[in-house]
C-alpha cells in the first residue's frame, strides 16, 4: 500500500472511531504510522483530507446502488432499491453512522456540511430516476428535485423516524407503503 492509501485508511479508521471533530493530524499519522509532514504533503489540512474520504465514500454509495439498477425495472422497483440501499448504507457503513451520531450529538459544522453533501447526492440521484420515469411516461411530469426529496423524507421517516417510538417496519412493508402514499395515493377513485 502506497503513503497515500495508508493515510486514507488511517484517517479513515479515525473518523470511524473518533469523528471528525475528535480526530487530530497527529492521530491519523500515528496510525498510518507515518510522519505528520507525510501527511501534509498530499493534504494542506484536516478538512482537505475528509472531503476526499468522502468523496470515495459518495462514489462507493452510489456503486453499491448501481450494482442493483437494472433497466429492465420499473420506475417504483429503481427508485425503491436505490433509495433502500443507500439508507441501508447509511446506517451499516461505520464512517456514516459516526457522522450522523456527530451531527446529532455535537453539530459538529463540518459535519453537517459532509451529511448534507450526502443527502444532495442521493436527491440528485433520485431525481434522475424520477426524470427517467418521465420521459418513459412511467409517471406523471413532475419538478425531479422536489419528488426526489419528497421521496427521499418518506424513507427516512418510515426507515428511522418510524423506529424511534415503534416497532422497526419490514422492507416490504416500507415498500408497500412507498407505493401507497407516493404512487397510487390515498384517495379512492
């Protein structure tokens, strides 16, 4: 592994453990087991090292995503896969739940920065669905951005805000729902 990896993993591995407010220069070279200046060589400081772990962290959110979109499903199966494995993601990648319980806990700035950059990204993903959907005439012509966060709050609030107070839905029943509430509606016709 080249410095450059090893001081990825290393702060990597720090933010997971630590966040980012808790994480120092001097951590992260101890655990890449480098000097402090290496490190400095390819970053000029703390925030520029984090934005590259997540970008990587962006990217692979959106591979993990792509891996199950194929163009053979429908409008309701891309959107309900893409958004259910990247809150899934979210909540089973450790670097991601660190970040979100430092959001919580602390209001850390830079966090919130970094979450919302995320939650833009899966919008921005989401609403290309939702533009395809329309121009394959699968759904009614819509403003993407806005049905994609609209969306995008339906699953969190079924996903983790839910839970809070209730028993955890399955994801069927999450699926089920997403369909009632977003695709067929509540009024009789």
């Amino acid at each position: 592994m080249n410095r450059k990896q090893q001081i990825l993993q290393a702060a990597t591995n720090s933010f997971s453990l630590f966040g980012y407010k808790a994480t120092t220069m001097d951590q992260i070279a101890r655990l890449a087991n480098v000097g402090k200046g290496t490190i400095y060589t390819f970053y000029k400081n703390k925030e520029e090292l984090f934005h590259e772990i997540i970008s990587s962290l962006i990217l692979e959110m959106k591979q993990s995503v792509e891996k199950d979109l194929h163009d053979d499903l429908s409008f309701y199966e891309k959107v309900d896969r893409a958004l259910f494995t990247l809150l899934e993601f979210r909540t089973e990648h450790q670097l991601m739940i660190k970040l979100i319980q430092e959001e919580k806990e602390m209001g850390t700035p830079a966090v919130k920065d970094v979450i919302q950059k995320i939650e833009n990204t899966i919008i921005q993903y989401v609403a290309n669905i939702v533009q395809k959907g329309i121009e394959k005439g699968e759904i009614k012509p819509c403003n993407p951005e806005i049905t994609a966060f609209v969306i995008l709050k339906l699953y969190i609030a079924l996903i983790f805000d839910w839970e809070k107070v209730h028993k955890p839905l399955e994801k069927e029943e999450i699926s089920k729902l997403f369909k009632l509430y977003l695709l067929n509606g509540l009024s009789k016709r």
